[in-house]
C-alpha cells in the first residue's frame, strides 16, 4: 500500500525529584550529658527520572542535645557532662526539662540535693550553664528543653509535701544551676539562748550528740536553729524555724549562718544587715567582724562597701556624706 505506519514509544518527559518529610527527631544519642540527635528526608516524593534534576538541599539535619537517663533530678555541667561531684555547678534538670527559679528557695535546694544523695545545697543561681561562645553547642541544646518544673511549694522535707507546676512563665535564664555539697552548714553556737517564739517548734527527739542535732537540722526541711535544753532530766534536741533566739539560763543554741554579701554584717540573731554609709564588709561567713570604718576624706554609701579599694574621696564638708546621685547631703 501507499501508506505504512510504524509504532513507537514517545519519549518520556522528565521528572525532577522532591524531598520527603522529614522523620522525627531521633532520641539524644547519650545518656545523660551533651549528645546530638537527628533527623532525615529522602529524595522519593517523587524519585527523580528520565533524566530529572536530583533533590538540592540537606538531607540529614544534626543538632545538640542534653540526654537523661531516669526520670527525676540530674544536673549536667558547662562541659556537656553528667555533673554528680560533690562542690560542682550543675544546671538542674528534671525528668530532662529545665527546673524554674520562681519559689525555688533555699529549703526547696536543700531538698533537690538531698535527693540527688548530697548533705544539703551550698549555692544556687540561675542562667545558662555556659555562654553561647564557650559551648554553642550546649548553649543551643539548653535553649531546646523545656522547663518542667516551676513554682514549687514544700511543707516539709517530705517530697511527698511538695506541689509545682508543669506550665512555667519563665525563660531559660531563670534556670536553677545549683552546687551541693555533703557538709553541714555553718552553725554559730550562743551559750545561754535557747528560748524562742511559741510555735516555731518544728520537731524534737531525745539528744544524742551534738553532730546528730546539727546534722538532722540540716536534714529537715525549714529548720534555722537547734536549740538544747541543758535543765530537763532527759535532754532533748529541738528544732525550730527560726533564727530569733532569746536568753534562756541553762538552754543552748546553734543558729545557721548564711554567708552575708559584701557591704554586710550579721548582726546579734545572725541576719544580714547592711553596714552604715561611710563603713564597709568582706561579707561572708565572718559573723564576729564588725563594718570597718573608710580613711578619712573617703566615703562609701550604706551596704556598698565590700572592701578599702569602695571607699571613694568625699569633696563634702564635715558632717556631710557624698551621695553620688544627689551629691553632699546632711549626715
């Protein structure tokens, strides 16, 4: 015939490749401590073909992490590391989140690391545990997590006792780091005080020694003194909740000693003050050492001094202090 007709394939058009969603993030790759995690996409949404132009862009995403082991309180330290040394700053964690510093007292510390296997907390701060130019990678990793706790609540040393809130209004700069230790506190021992306010008694039992009074003050939630009586036939050892001891004949009492911030003093019930305009204070644990007097022609304004070097030139007359915002005024 005239006319022949041959079959063919037509070429096949092109097909570029696309990503994937991406998978979930994959649990931290350590146990306690700075880790990485990741994540991947796969070049199959379509799969590139007859020629297509392959997928561009990341196909597996890394990032830091801070891993935990068990539920409850860890800390990890500013290198990465599971921080459990005894006098070490660690940022505090709980069930892997971050622990706010809203209520988050003394007695609240003291508690945390009791239950971490410690005495007793030495110092507490919040913050990050390091800066985002000495370990970006933690930095950013701290950033990440979220905070589990705040607002906690304690009525005795009992965990039992405790409230707090899973819904927190903070940022990670209000995250608790916190050292602990295994000594007792600093006690300053008065003869011949031992009265105190009727219901602040927190607990007694039979005396043993004076160690164990010390060490079961520590132990208890809320306690600021313990207090002997040297009378009774059977001595006994109490604990109250306060530090305002009075003179009682025959009674001994050992108070807690906080350590005062510069510019401070303790005064006769162990409690900070500051130190007069014109005086200054190392602070500390120092309770015996009054506010030391500036050299004359040299003033310094009242709780501001924590050493001779804030002691600055006074221009005022005599019987005129320098203020540095409102300038001479009457002493």
């Amino acid at each position: 015939s005239p006319n022949e007709t041959e079959y063919c394939k037509i070429r096949e058009c092109p097909v570029d490749g696309g990503f994937t969603d991406f998978t979930e993030w994959s649990l931290c790759s350590v146990c306690g401590g700075l880790g990485y995690q990741d994540r991947n996409r796969t070049c199959t949404n379509p799969t590139p073909a007859y020629g297509g132009d392959d997928c561009v862009g990341e196909r597996r995403e890394i990032m830091s992490c801070i891993g935990y082991c068990e539920p409850g309180f860890s800390m990890v330290n500013k290198n990465g590391e599971p921080e459990s040394r005894i006098g070490h700053e660690g940022l505090l964690l709980y069930n892997g989140g971050t622990v706010c510093d809203d209520d988050f007292n003394d007695e609240v510390a003291d508690f945390v690391c009791r239950d971490m296997g410690f005495a007793r907390a030495a110092n507490k701060r919040s913050g990050f545990i390091t800066g985002y130019y000495e370990n970006s990678d933690l930095y950013d990793a701290q950033n990440r997590l979220d905070i589990n706790m705040d607002e906690i609540h304690c009525a005795s040393n009992d965990w039992q006792s405790c409230t707090f809130t899973s819904y927190d209004d903070c940022s990670h700069y209000e995250d608790i780091k916190l050292v602990c230790t295994d000594e007792l506190r600093h006690y300053t021992s008065y003869e011949d005080r031992g009265d105190f306010p009727e219901g602040s008694k927190i607990a007694e039992r039979p005396f043993l020694s004076a160690e164990a009074c010390l060490a079961w003050c520590d132990a208890t939630y809320g306690c600021k003194a313990v207090v002997v009586d040297n009378f009774s036939t059977e001595l006994k050892c109490i604990l109250v909740n306060t530090n305002m001891i009075y003179e009682k004949e025959g009674w001994v009492a050992a108070l807690h000693t906080m350590p005062c911030e510069g510019g401070h003093y303790h005064d006769e019930f162990v409690r900070c003050q500051p130190c007069e305009k014109g005086m200054y204070s190392p602070g500390g644990l120092n309770e015996t050492e009054a506010c030391i007097e500036c050299p004359p022609g040299k003033s310094v304004d009242p709780g501001k001094g924590s050493s001779i070097e804030d002691c600055t030139w006074n221009p005022c007359a005599g019987g005129e202090y320098l203020d540095e915002e409102r300038g001479c005024l009457q002493c």
